[in-house]
C-alpha cells in the first residue's frame, strides 16, 4: 500500500491511499501521515491496517492534484523544526568510485582517499549479525521540514553554491513515540539533492554540500522495503532528456543493513524526542555529477523506481543572492 499527502483546491491537508496510477481513495478523520501513525502506534497495529480502517467511499483524481500542484511530501510536521532531515553516504555497492574520484586530485599521495577507506570499512563491517552492531557509516544532517520541496515544485540552490544535482535515494521515514522509540513508518523515493563542487573542493567541506533543499514521494510505501530496488534518475533541458542512468538500491545492493544504519542514527538521544518527524536518506551511487554533467537553472530532475508509484520531478531554481545581516544588542 502507498500513500500521498494533498491539498484539497480549498487549502486544506489530507492523506489519500494510492488506489491506482489515476485515482486516490481519501481518509477519514485526520490530515497527515503523522497522525496516521499516531493511531497506529495508539492501537499497536499497522500503518497498513489504520489506512484501511479509514479508507472513505469517496474517489479521486490523482491526475488533477498533481496537475494543480497540490501534492505534498509523504511526511509532514506542523513545526519544521521538528522534522529532521539526515542522510548516510558511501553505503551502496560502487558508491565510492564516484566519490573517490571527486577527490583523488587532493590525495595523490594517499595509497586510498578516505571515501574509500570509508566504504571499504562498510563492505567489512556493514552487516553485522543480528543482534550485533555494525561499523557506523558515514552520516550528514541536511536540515529541518523547511528544506523540503513539494512534489513538482521548484527545488532552491542559494546564490552562493557552486553546483545543484541530484541524488537518487530512498528515504525512511520515522516518527518518535512517546516513549522516545523511533517508529519507522514507510519509505520514499527521493532526491537528496547537493552541491558536489564546493564537496570536491575539500573533504571537510561535505558538511557544507549537504545544507541544501531535497524532495521526497510523491508516495509513501508501507511495509517492508524490497531487498532488491531498480530505478531510473533522469535530468532533462528544455524538455529533452540530456541524462539518464538506473541505480538500484535496497540491502541486496548495499554495504550496510537498514538495522545498522538506523541503529547508528538514533543511538543518539537527541534523535529520539517524543513527537518529532525523521527522514533518513539511505545513499546512492548514482550521480550525473560523476559523468560530468553541469546542471543549470531551469533544468529539471526526475526520479523513479516501481514501489514508490509515481516519480518524483523537481526544477532547479537558483535562489537571488541574499545578504547576511548580523546585529549586535
């Protein structure tokens, strides 16, 4: 089962099970995927089963929201600052490559660059045996809810970055009980969007690259993620495709088990405040950056894979410059 968050035309939120690639069955009686959990961890049952339990009579057309812009992300939290936005790197099978040759201009004399020595730490100690803790993988923190671009809307890069492209990932998504446990309610395919000049630059810098919008959904997938995912990451110009590559993703194609990764997220107390709303973005190994591809202002992202319906397609739009203002009181 999948499902989406919407506007009705008159503004207000809703959540809708994906019945098919043109029609939504609205739910009853509350407006977010959050709350959705919420009864589902209330009642100690499923997303899947707290959907149907409130599956109304009515239909509608999946094709008009979207054309109208009305689609949201798959999670949403009334405070974006209690939606938290994360991400691990070099976690999928030929993953480092593409880093690695990002920086090898400023480790000549190293016999292996740290993105290998990362990535080769996670081949070794990446999928531990059940019940044991594996090695950490490498992690970044992205934003807050702010930071993340509608469905079809326009996905900002500030005046000041160097580069914008895409990186297609699935994200989980969590939301923290009232006992502090982090509850993983689905996942999203999504574009986890960064600047991968100002990373070339300088390893250091990977903290930098990462403070950048990402889009996610349109649909939410309940239930277990394949082991084994294929998808297409496409970038057109002018309304022609200049780029087109699959990546796969799932455990069966990466370094790291979810378990482990997961367990290095919210190891952290910080991570587990009853209430807030998590998007974890599990890595990629598919960049158009890494063929050499310069992204410009208008140009648009699209990304899809099978179990998440509905590709998710963002344009870039370079932001003016702003001026930063300091005051002293």
């Amino acid at each position: 089962m999948r499902l989406v968050q919407y506007k009705d035309t008159a503004g207000a939120q809703h959540v809708a099970v994906v019945e098919d690639a043109h029609t939504l069955v609205p739910l009853l009686g509350f407006s977010s995927t959050r709350e959705l959990a919420e009864i589902a961890i209330g009642k100690g049952i499923t997303m899947i089963e707290a959907a149907k339990d409130r599956m109304g009579p009515d239909r509608i057309s999946y094709d008009e929201v979207a054309k109208d812009g009305r689609l949201l992300p798959p999670v949403t939290h009334d405070d974006p600052a209690h939606f938290l936005v994360t991400g691990t790197g070099l976690t999928h099978l030929g993953s480092a490559s593409a880093r690695a040759n990002m920086h090898t201009s400023d480790n000549k004399a190293a016999d292996e660059t740290d993105s290998m020595k990362m990535f080769r730490m996670g081949v070794e100690g990446g999928k531990p045996k059940a019940g044991e803790q594996g090695v950490q993988p490498e992690w970044f923190y992205k934003g807050d809810g702010s930071i993340v671009a509608n469905p079809g809307a326009d996905m900002p890069s500030p005046s000041f970055a160097l580069d914008g492209s895409e990186e297609p990932e699935i994200a989980a998504i969590y939301v923290i009980d009232g006992d502090g446990t982090p509850v993983r309610i689905g996942f999203a395919i999504g574009n986890e969007f960064s600047d991968h000049v100002t990373e070339r630059q300088n390893y250091l810098y990977l903290a930098h690259s990462k403070l950048r919008a990402c889009s996610m959904g349109p649909e939410l997938l309940l239930g277990d993620l394949p082991s084994h995912v294929e998808g297409t990451s496409r970038l057109y110009r002018d309304g022609k495709v200049i780029w087109e590559k699959p990546f796969l993703s799932g455990e069966d194609n990466m370094s790291h088990t979810l378990a482990n990764l997961e367990y290095h997220h919210f190891k952290y107390d910080l991570f587990c405040r009853p209430g807030d709303v998590h998007a974890h973005f599990f890595g990629t190994a598919t960049l158009s950056f890494a063929d050499g591809v310069t992204t410009q202002d208008g140009d648009e992202f699209e990304i899809e894979a099978a179990p998440f319906g509905r590709p998710i397609r963002n344009r870039l739009k370079v932001q003016p410059e702003r001026k930063v203002v300091v005051k002293t009181i």
